[in-house]
C-alpha cells in the first residue's frame, strides 16, 4: 500500500512541476504594497552594510542600473547613449528610434522589448541575476504618417519595473496617456521612478505631474528633459517634493538610505 501511495505522489509531482514553473515571477513591491506595515525588531548586533544601486542618466530616457550583484542595466536603449561598459540587460519602448533598436550590440546578452508582436502585448517577469524585472503596459499614439485609423496603438509601451537590492525602481518609459487604477494596481510600491518631463511629445507636464505625485516615490528622476523648465515641472508636483540637484551624472541608492521627505534628483552632469 505504500508503495502505491508513493508511485502515486511521484506521478503527481511530474505533472505538478511543470505547472509550478510556467507560474509567473513573485513581485516583492506587489506584495509590499499590498501589505499591512511591518514592525521591525531593534538589533542588538552590528548590521551588514546595505547593498546599494548605482544610478547614471545617459541622457534622453536611458538611464543606466548598476546592481551589487554586477549587472548593469540600460533603460530605453537604443545605443546613442553609453556610458562605460555595454550593459548586460536593456529595455526598449518602440516610440521613436531615440527610445530602441532593432540591431543592438550582439555582445549585449538580453534584450527586453516594452511592445508585443502580431498586436499582442509584451509580458516581461523574468529574474536576471540578482534584478527581477517585470512590464505594465500603456498604449502609444501612432508613428506620423500611419494611416492605419487608429489614433493609438494598444500596449505599445511598457512600464518597466526593476526589483533589486530591496528597491523598486519603475522606469515610465515614452508615456503617452494618464494611468488609471488599474495601472497603479499592476505597478505597485515604486522607491524610484524615471518620468518623462517634455511637456509634448509624450504626455502634458500636468499628466505626468499628476501620475507623479499618486505614485509616491521616494526619489524621483526627470528623463526626456529637451528644454523642459525644471521649475514649472517643479512648480506642478508640489512642496511636498525636495529638489536636489547635482553636477554629477550619478548616484548610489540603498533601501536605507531614501529620503525621508519625496525628493526630485536632478543630474546634471551628462
């Protein structure tokens, strides 16, 4: 009987495994954000120091994220602007060429698109090293001279979200249309969030104030910056947000470490 009883687990364990590995990736900032506030017990015995990220602005929407565990990052990738060594990851969002392109550096091992082929959206939830990364999607207005009679082109954006060393850091990508709850709800907790401050080609600087202030970031990192007065997008987020603006074109971030009070960083130094 006991026998039975454990050839019978044996055969549904082989059918349960593979189900178990097509489930989606665990979100930590999913499930910090849906949590109630934890209370953390006093330690008495000296703490390793946090891992940090190192955060440099490339310039236009590419930003590059350095993890403790060496990998390196390039958001809206489209090889016009490098800083060091080629990243190991890039993400791309198919608005204008500026934001992607299709014949990267092959010595770049994983290419992540923000759009989907034959009109289906892009889903990205994939663990890299020591990055967790995962997509939200938004529609995407149409290139000029696309005749097709839609205005927008569905999911043709993503929202990219990396999970790394206790961070969430959210990159808004070429956003083009205000986000609604359903958004908000896939995106989850953000520490840090790249937006695209140009007033015109991608969204309003009151839209994406607006998104900006709902999703409470820590740290926030203007992008898409052309000619954009930094004191109007200032002026619309509110005092609620400290501005700190730098010469450099980096910095390095722990979960420890973010600021107490939203904070605008502003790197100057590209």
């Amino acid at each position: 009987m006991r026998r039975l009883v454990s050839a019978v687990l044996a055969l549904f364990g082989a059918f349960l495994s593979p189900a178990l590995a097509q489930q989606p990736q665990r979100s930590e900032c999913l499930a910090m954000a849906n949590a109630a506030p934890r209370v953390t017990p006093v330690a008495f015995r000296q703490a390793a120091a946090p891992a940090e990220v190192q955060i440099t602005y490339a310039g236009h929407s590419t930003y590059f994220i350095d993890t403790p565990g060496g990998l390196r990052i390039a958001t809206d990738y489209s090889g016009a602007y490098q800083v060091g060594r080629l990243p190991d990851v890039v993400t791309m969002n198919r608005a204008h060429s500026t934001h992607y392109s299709l014949y990267p550096d092959k010595r770049i091992p994983r290419v992540l698109h923000g759009w989907g082929e034959d009109g289906k959206p892009a889903i990205v939830s994939e663990r890299i090293g020591d990055t967790f990364i995962r997509n939200v999607t938004t529609d995407i207005r149409r290139y000029v001279g696309d005749d097709s009679g839609s205005d927008m082109i569905r999911d043709g954006n993503s929202i990219f979200i990396f999970e790394v060393a206790g961070l969430c850091i959210g990159h808004l990508g070429h956003l083009h249309h205000k986000l609604d709850d359903s958004h908000f709800a896939q995106i989850g907790r953000l520490d840090i969030v790249m937006v695209p401050i140009d007033g015109t080609y991608t969204m309003s600087l009151d839209g994406v104030s607006e998104i900006t202030k709902r999703l409470r970031a820590s740290v926030v990192l203007p992008m898409h910056r052309f000619a954009t007065p930094l004191d109007e997008f200032m002026r619309l987020i509110g005092q609620q947000f400290e501005i700190d603006q730098r010469m450099e074109r980096s910095f390095r971030m722990s979960r420890d470490a973010l600021p107490s009070k939203p904070t605008v960083i502003i790197l100057d130094g590209v």
